[in-house]
C-alpha cells in the first residue's frame, strides 16, 4: 500500500472520528437542554409528590409521553416509571381500563404499555377503541367529530389521536378493520378541512355560527397534531395502507415548508405574514419531530426536509431560559372562531402546550443525525 492511500485513509478515519465527537457533544448538548426543560416542568407539578399533583388537563399526559420518547431513546426507563407513578397516583394500573373519553389527545397507556412490553396495558385499551369506533359521532361525509358542551365538531386534534388509536388497535389486533379506518379518516378529512390553494388545513368545521363554514387560518400546532396523527399512524400501519397515506404527509410537510420562517419557527398562524403572528414553539417542535420521523423511516427524502428540521432544532433552543421555562407557545384550543385573537395574541410563559412541543423538538435532530 502506498503512503499516499494510507494518508487518505488517516484523513478520513481523523474526519470520521471528528465528525462523531460533533455528534456526540451535539447530542450531549440536547441532552443537558431537554433535562432543563423537564426539570422544570417536574417543579410546576410538585414533582408529583402527590395524588393531587396527578390530575390535570391532557398536557399532562402530552409530556409524559415526551418525557418517555426521550428516555427510550436514551435507553432509561426513569420517566416510563414516572408515567406509571403518575397513572397510580391516580388510581390507574396496566389491568385497568381508561375511557376513551378522558383521552381525547393522547393515549399514554398505550405507550407504557409499549415501552414496558407489558401487554395487561393493551386490553382496555383495545376494548375502548373499539367501544371508541362504534359510538363515536361522524359527519355526513363519515368524518369522526369530537363532543365538545353537548355539539359535535370536526377537529383535526382529535383526529389525529382516533386515527393513530385505530391504527395501533389494529396492530395490537392484527384486525384490518382499524387499518382501514384509519386511513379512511385523513382522507375525508382532506378533502374536507384541507385549502387546496396552500396546502394547508383548518382547524376543523362547525364551530361558527354557520356550522357548514371551516374555522378561518391555518394554526400551527394544528399541524402539528396532524403531523403527530399521520406519522404515528403509518409507524403501525402495514405497507399497504401507510402507502395510501404518503402523499397526504407529503403534501402536508411540502406545504408547511412554504410557510417556515427563515429562522426555522412556524408561527401562530400559518396563513398570515410573520409580522402578524408570534412563533410558536408547540407547533415548531412537533412539526420538526414528526418530520424528522418521517425522515429517519424514508418517507420523506431529500434534503430541504434536514434543513428545515435543523432550523427548527437550532431555533427552539432560543425559548428556554436558564431555569428551564419555555416561552413562545400558542395557547389552546386553537383559532376556531376568529383569527383576531391570535394575531394580538402573545405567548405567555410556560403556556402548558410547550413543553412536549420543546422536548420533541430538541430529539429531533438526535433522530436524523443517528440514522
């Protein structure tokens, strides 16, 4: 072998070898921010010290399920335990069964019962999809409608947790029928909630006066909850069906592109100039996380998307401070009436939604940069 073929191969083994030091301390680097984020977000709750301290809305169980994806990815089980501390604190164990109704947006048991592989946590859970399935409310178009104060609504929040529900369920079950249901729903939804001028979604249908009018906007963690329920979905989906569903991720994502600002946030409202709106770290980190999942499974390539994900990442570091709050995310339920108030609007403090939105935002370059 001659010395100059040995010195290439010194240079590349050196800029190999740098190249996972960056990594590395990049990942370090996340580590030490998303520990911050949690930390804090333990010290609003008392570190659920008490069964009081365990009741709450959704956001709750939002970022323990965060908490958890993290701690997976770092190969702990700390926060799956703390899940389980949180659900006993409530009275909840893997043999009991959670109504569907109390879990509009999330499903942490589900995922507990994942990452544990402890299967007594699946069989409520499949016995409520499937009460879920049969008693759920649907418009005229078939599309599934939360119950909110006795009316019911097409939402694109909650679609993204019963859809990703039949899909898991049909997995546990190996039961075509939550595959197929699942599928089905983001394509009424599309057609019916989806502007085909930008590519961008409502929040859903009647909510106003004229219950046959969509909500006006575009808002951004809407997005990301409809990233959130199309990937998760495809994760347990079979070929077949998941390949039904790629080209409504991909024309999500494509449209949500346009619309990023050139610092990598998404802002409150989507459809509106930046200086109309605040950025809004809910909908950023979910959006990048989702993508960033997307990107790591091949279903969606090329590399404007690591771009987009890397400015996202790079930007939310921005909304912590030092104690660990998070600043900068939309409150809730979303622009369902009138977009007035959000463009007024700014972010408050620790809004609740933040926090899961910052700890998948922050993962999100670790998934891109360890495939």
């Amino acid at each position: 072998m001659s010395k100059k073929i040995r010195c290439k191969g010194v240079i590349i083994l050196m800029c190999l070898g740098l190249l996972f030091a960056f990594q590395k301390s990049n990942a370090q680097g996340t580590e030490i921010m998303v520990e911050k984020v949690i930390d804090h977000w333990l010290s609003l709750h008392n570190n659920f010290s008490s069964a009081k301290d365990a009741h709450g809305n959704y956001t709750i169980d939002l970022t323990l399920e965060a908490m958890m994806v993290y701690g997976n990815s770092k190969g702990t089980e700390k926060y799956l335990d703390l899940a389980k501390q949180v659900l006993a604190l409530r009275g909840i164990s893997a043999e009991d069964t959670i109504s569907y109704r109390s879990q509009p947006f999330g499903s942490m048991n589900f995922l507990i019962g994942k990452y544990s592989e402890n299967n007594n946590w699946f069989k409520g859970y499949v016995a409520e999809s499937s009460k879920m399935r049969q008693e759920v409310a649907r418009s005229e178009e078939g599309a599934i409608m939360i119950n909110h104060q006795g009316g019911h609504y097409i939402l694109i929040d909650y679609l993204q947790e019963y859809a990703s529900r039949m899909a898991k369920t049909g997995f546990i079950t190996d039961d075509p029928e939550f595959y197929r249901e699942a599928v089905q729903q983001y394509q009424i939804y599309k057609n019916i909630v989806q502007n085909p001028e930008n590519g961008l979604y409502s929040q859903g249908r009647g909510w106003l006066d004229d219950k046959s009018r969509l909500s006006p906007g575009a808002w951004s963690r809407g997005h990301g909850w409809l990233l959130r329920g199309l990937v998760t979905s495809m994760m347990y989906l079979p070929e077949e069906y998941r390949d039904e569903l790629l080209p409504i991720l991909k024309e999500v994502v494509d449209s949500l592109q346009k619309v990023q600002s050139k610092d990598g946030m998404w802002y409150i409202m989507l459809h509106l100039p930046k200086s109309e709106s605040y950025p809004d770290v809910s909908g950023t980190g979910m959006i990048a996380y989702y993508m960033s999942v997307a990107v790591r499974e091949g279903w969606l390539s090329g590399k404007s998307y690591k771009r987009s994900i890397m400015k996202a990442h790079g930007r939310l570091k921005d909304f912590i401070t030092e104690s660990g709050q998070v600043l900068s995310s939309s409150k809730g339920p979303g622009p369902l009436y009138s977009t007035e108030e959000y463009i007024r609007y700014r972010p408050e403090i620790d809004e609740k939604h933040g926090f899961q939105g910052m700890i998948y935002g922050l993962l999100a370059r670790n998934i891109i940069e360890s495939r």
